[in-house]
C-alpha cells in the first residue's frame, strides 16, 4: 500500500513468482499488470470510500489467513490515507475533513 504500491508489488511478484498465492496492492494511479496481485485504486491525500473498501478487503484477507500462511506487507507513502480505517463510530466523512482541515493549516504555516 502507498505511492508506490504497485512497483513494489511487481517486484515482489518477480522474486517470489507463484508463491504469492493471493494478495492486494493498493496506490493511487493506474497499476501495472501484475500477475498474481489483484490491484486498487483510491484516494490520496484525502481518504475515500475506495480506500475505505480496500482497507475492509486486505483486513478480510489477512483475517482469513492460516496458521502456516506468510502475510508480506510492504507500505510507502500515502499508506493511511489509501487505507482509512477509522475507529468505530468515526465515519469517513469525519476523518477526511480532518485530513483536509490539516492539510490546510499545514499549508498556512509553511507560507
């Protein structure tokens, strides 16, 4: 997950091929083709609904994982805005506003 989700996604497909039995690589602009790795696209920097739905589907995946199963998480920038998962009872909506009221005082400061 992150900026470069999907370059380091191909990587790990080139080392270690078959191997990779399942998994999901989840950026910000169209991805390569990868060959084993299902791919996602959502928002950044502000969180959205598609990162929200990735973020429900890689905590599925890792939930349905066995005893002998290996999970791989390489994460780059951007990973917590294209992966939101707010505590419960924080919608969504609450966490992006704060993102974009941060993003915005961030600005005011450094000008």
């Amino acid at each position: 997950m992150g900026k470069a989700a999907f370059t380091m996604a191909a990587a790990a497909e080139a080392v270690l091929g078959d191997t990779i039995a399942e998994g999901l690589a989840v950026g910000v602009s169209a991805p390569a083709r990868l060959r084993r790795l299902q791919t996602r696209i959502a928002g950044h920097p502000v969180p959205d609904a598609r990162g929200l739905a990735a973020a429900e589907e890689v905590e599925r995946l890792a939930g349905g994982l066995g005893r002998d199963d290996v999970l791989l998480v390489l994460v780059s920038g951007g990973a917590s805005a294209l992966l939101p998962a707010p505590p419960a009872g924080v919608p969504l909506a609450e966490k992006a506003a704060l993102t974009t009221a941060l993003m915005r005082a961030a600005r005011r400061s450094t000008s």
